[in-house]
C-alpha cells in the first residue's frame, strides 16, 4: 500500500477557507431571508391596513342604509308654521360640525325644540349641548 505524503498545512488552509465560504454564505442567506421577511410582513400590514379600511367603510354604509331604514318623519305645527324634524337634525349635526366634532361620532341626540323661541335645543352624547334656529 502507497502512502501518500499530505501537507497538514495545505489541509488546514483549505479547511479554513471552506469554513470561511461557508460563513459567507450563510450572512449573505440571513441577509436575504430578514429582506424577505421584512417585505412579507409589510405586504401583510398593507394588506390588513386595506382589509381594516374596507371594514370601516362597509360599517360605515350600513349604519347609513340602516339610519335610511328606520327615518320616521315628525313635524311641528304651531302658529301658523311648521318644522321638520330632519331638518332641524341637520342644522343639528352642522352645528355640531362646525365645533369642530365628527357627526359619525354621535351616539345620541335629544332635542327639545321650543316654537315658542324659534329654536331647537340639543344635548348630543349627554354632554355637548347647544341651540339651532328653526
């Protein structure tokens, strides 16, 4: 049997360099996999930002077409003149627009409207309170 002369320096060195290759690599696969993991969860957050909008958005429309569904018309006769409950609300909600406030965010109204005076008094969400012309 032939025994072959084997330079353990020359084994060493190639095994360094192997090793070395092989950290390389596997920075440059961490890298890329963080990149692509940072885009698949910016995709995800986009797509949860749309889905959220759309959800919003729908429920918006519905308490719209539900808000539609149950309008009862009330008038007020006195004196000779007459006034309609939705348009006071409008005034209402403008009203309540112009104090800077979102109409969306109004969970209640009562309204006390005075002929009498001229006017309709409003407490919306039991704390904001004001007066529109009739």
């Amino acid at each position: 049997m032939e025994k072959k002369n084997v330079d353990i320096e020359t084994v060493k060195e190639n095994a360094k360099e192997t090793v070395e290759s092989v950290k390389e690599l596997a920075k440059e696969t961490t890298k890329k996999a963080r990149s692509t993991a940072k885009k698949t969860a910016d995709e995800a957050k986009k797509a949860a930002d749309e889905a959220k909008k759309a959800a919003e958005a729908a429920t918006r429309k519905a308490k719209q077409e539900v808000k539609k569904l149950t309008l009862r018309e009330t008038y007020i006769q006195f004196a000779g003149q007459e006034y309609k409950e939705s348009e006071i609300m409008e005034k209402v909600e403008a009203a309540y627009r112009a104090e800077g406030h979102r109409v969306g965010a109004i969970k209640s109204v009562v309204l006390y409207i005075k002929p009498e005076d001229g006017a309709a008094y409003y407490v919306i969400n039991e704390k904001n309170t004001g007066k529109v012309e009739l």
